[in-house]
C-alpha cells in the first residue's frame, strides 16, 4: 500500500537543521502518525512521502516555502503587561501559548520586555530555516471513515473528541 490522500501513515524521523544538528526526533518514542493529504504534515514532506511504502526510508531537503515559512516581520509584536496576568514572571526566551482568532493555540517567544510592554515573536521556531528529514516508513494503512471526517489520524487505542 503506497501513501497518498486518505492513508494513516506511521513514520519514524529525524529532523537535522542545515548545520546538521538533530531539531527534533522520534528515535526511541513512538512512530508519529498522520493522516496524508490532510495538511497534517508541512507541505513539502506530505509531498515528499506520496508515494512511498512501508519500509522505505526518505531523505528530503525542504525549503522554507515547504516548511514553516519563511521569518514574517509582522509576526512579532508588542504586546502590553497587563495582557499576561496570571504570569508571576517573564523572561527573555520565554515560550508563551497564544490564540489566533479561530482559537487555535499556537506558542511565542518573547524576544524583548520593558515594565510596560512585551515584545514578542510568533514566527514559529523553525520558520526560514531549511529542513534536512530522514524518515522510515513504518506502516501504511487505509484510514477510517472518522478520520477523513476529522482530518487527522487516531491513535490504535481510539480517542476522546
Ligand atoms: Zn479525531
């Protein structure tokens, strides 16, 4: 069975910047599972993996554009104190979680403070930098009715939502 739209795929990766440190891996955790064609995945892996079966291992190079985007200005803001109750203290280098309209969480780094405002940067860690993956194929399957319905795959053991 090869990965294309409507297939749950489980793969092992690892994820090397271009200076060749490992970003992010599942070495040693479970195999992470999505449903393909879905926008599960960045872009420029969803495409790199069409087509590919259970066993296989891939080498891609993405670009920005098919990764996490390329570094927006305008996604760092400043944002007053007073917006962060419930948070004793912040440093530079601090992750917060935020919303975007449709309520969808979605983390900033907080780059530069004063007493009265906060600035900080939503471009997402990995936003302009090129993404070096090694991934194994581990398993193929024809995904559920409720998962096309919900656009993502579920775990072997069912699911709450
Ligand atoms: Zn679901």
């Amino acid at each position: 069975m090869k990965v294309t739209k409507d297939k749950v795929v489980s793969m092992h990766y690892t994820l090397k910047n271009d200076t060749g440190d490992v970003i992010d891996s599942s070495e040693g955790k479970e195999t992470m599972d999505f449903l393909q064609g879905h926008g599960n995945i960045i872009p420029g892996l969803e495409t790199a993996l069409e087509g590919s079966k259970k066993g296989d291992k891939v080498e891609v190079s993405i670009e920005p554009e098919e990764g996490y985007g390329l570094k927006m200005d305008d996604a760092i803001q400043e944002i007053p104190r007073t917006a962060l109750q419930g948070i004793d203290e912040v440093t530079i280098g601090m992750q917060l979680q935020s919303q975007d309209q449709d309520g969808n969480p979605f983390v900033v780094t907080v780059i530069k403070l004063d007493d009265e405002k906060i600035t900080v940067d939503a471009n997402h860690p990995l936003a302009g930098e090129t993404l070096h993956f090694s991934v194994s194929i581990e398993d193929v399957r024809d995904a559920l009715e409720e998962e096309v319905s919900h656009g993502h795959a579920h775990s072997a053991g069912g699911h709450s939502h």
